[in-house]
C-alpha cells in the first residue's frame, strides 16, 4: 500500500515503536494521529514530528469504551478520514499468573485484545463504505508460544492474533480492499520488557518498527519478528510431544527463563 497522502492513527503513538512508526510514516508524507494516554509524551512527539507534516494528538485510555468512542468521534469532526490504522498499544504485567490482581488480568486482557476491536469497530465502517483501508495489529510472538510470567500477556495476543486474522479473511470473502497485517515480534528493546534476558537476539525497536512499515507496504499477511520465529514455534508444535517441545522450548531456545529477571518499564 502506498501510504504518501494517507491518514495513519497510532494507538500507543507518543513511545516505544508507536513513536517510531509515527516519524517513519511521515517521512513516508503520510499524515499521522497519535492517539496515548500521555499527554505530555503526545505533546512531545508533536513538538518533535511537527517538521516532518502533519500530525495532531489526542489523550486517551484505550480501555475505556466510553474514551474510545468519544475519541473517534473528536477525530471525525476534526475531518480526518482513517485510511490505516495500527492498534499498537500494550501493556505487561510480568508476573506469576497466581500474582495477578483481578485489574492486572482484566485491564491486560482490555487494552491487548478487547480494545483493538472496539477501537477497529469505530473505523471499519467508514472504511467499509469506501471501500479502502488497512489495519495493522501489533501483537507478540507470545501470542505463538506459551511462556511462564506472561500468561494473561500471552492470552491476550492469542486472542488477538485469532481476531486480526479472521478479519483480514472476512474482508476478503465480502471481497473489500481492506487489508489487515498481523505482527508478531519478538521481545523490542523500549524499556516495555526490561529486564528479560534472551538467548535470542532482542530485536532493536527502529529495526523493528521499520519491518512493520514495510509489512503495510507490501501487503504483508502475517508475519513474526525475526520471520523464522512463526515456523520455528509452529514446526517444533506441530512435530514433537508437549514434552519434548517443552524441552526444546525451554532448554534449548530458553524462552521459559526469559522473564525471570523481567521488571519491565519504571513507571514516572
């Protein structure tokens, strides 16, 4: 897709890769929405971006249903028409299931995988009705594999990832020219999982964020980050016993002991 002249909305947009793809769409001459619930960090990415063309901001709490419905609304009166829209932003807990308040699980659960829905349920319509537009969600290779510390994390991008991809199939069988990519990166250095200790290279997030640009451009269906994560995972699955996949898993590719040491972001 050619994205030069195209209105693209970033949830998550004032940090980590949501930052990133904001200033690499620009220089791509797209205009950009940045939606987070930061204030002071959309303010800076404006203040930054502001040079490379438009881009407006708008504070939200994406796991209120209330917020996301009345953001929208702000935006269509604003007159800008969604042509792209990444649902981006995430949160962690990275703790022992057992550890886990009832907000932890629901709050993981509303802002990783309930809300790209209703926020993509504001959109689609319009998309719907002109017959154009692409949606990009941001999952997580933890939405491929099982993993201890990440249990509410991991069912909230496996419920993504079954929700990304059989839109993009019922877009295709209502036959619309609207596309959906679903990403699934590895562990991203943005202070998002500091702490987690890898075997596997830790991906760099200007890396990484390009990789998802391009995936927009070309029409990626469904990719993982780095690509040999997706059949490495679904291959050993698909061949070996629970225990002996548990075995490669753990021992040999060390994903079980990756968020031992996890203390993720500090918060301000």
């Amino acid at each position: 897709m050619k994205v030069e002249n195209k209105t693209v909305l970033i949830t998550g947009g004032a940090s980590g890769i949501g930052k990133i793809m904001a200033r690499l769409m620009l220089e791509r001459k797209a205009k950009v929405i940045v939606w987070d619930i930061n204030q002071e960090g959309i303010d800076k990415v404006i203040e930054e971006f502001s040079g490379f063309g438009t881009i407006v901001g708008y504070k939200i709490d994406v796991s209120n249903l209330e917020e996301i419905q009345s953001t929208a609304q702000k935006v269509f009166r604003h007159n800008h028409t969604v042509d792209i829209l990444i649902n981006n932003a995430g949160i962690i807990v990275g703790k022992y299931f057992s550890e886990h308040s009832t907000t932890d699980i629901l709050k993981t659960m509303v802002i990783n995988a309930t809300a790209p829905m209703l926020i993509t349920a504001e959109f689609l319509p319009q998309m719907l009705a002109r017959n154009s537009g692409y949606i990009c969600n941001i999952a997580s290779s933890g939405g491929l594999i099982s993993n201890p510390k990440m249990s509410v994390y991991a069912a909230s991008k496996w419920s993504l990832i079954g929700w990304s991809d059989s839109l993009r199939l019922e877009m295709k069988q209502l036959k619309k020219n609207i596309n959906v990519t679903t990403i699934m990166p590895y562990y991203i250095n943005t202070g998002m999982f500091d702490g987690v200790k890898s075997k596997i290279p830790i991906l760099e997030p200007e890396a990484a964020s390009l990789t998802i640009i391009q995936a927009i451009e070309n029409n990626r269906k469904l990719i993982s980050i780095p690509g040999y994560i997706y059949n490495l995972t679904r291959f050993g699955q698909a061949i070996f016993s629970v225990g002996l996949f548990d075995w490669f898993a753990g021992n040999v590719m060390g994903i079980y002991d990756t968020m031992t040491d996890f203390t993720g972001r500090k918060k301000i």
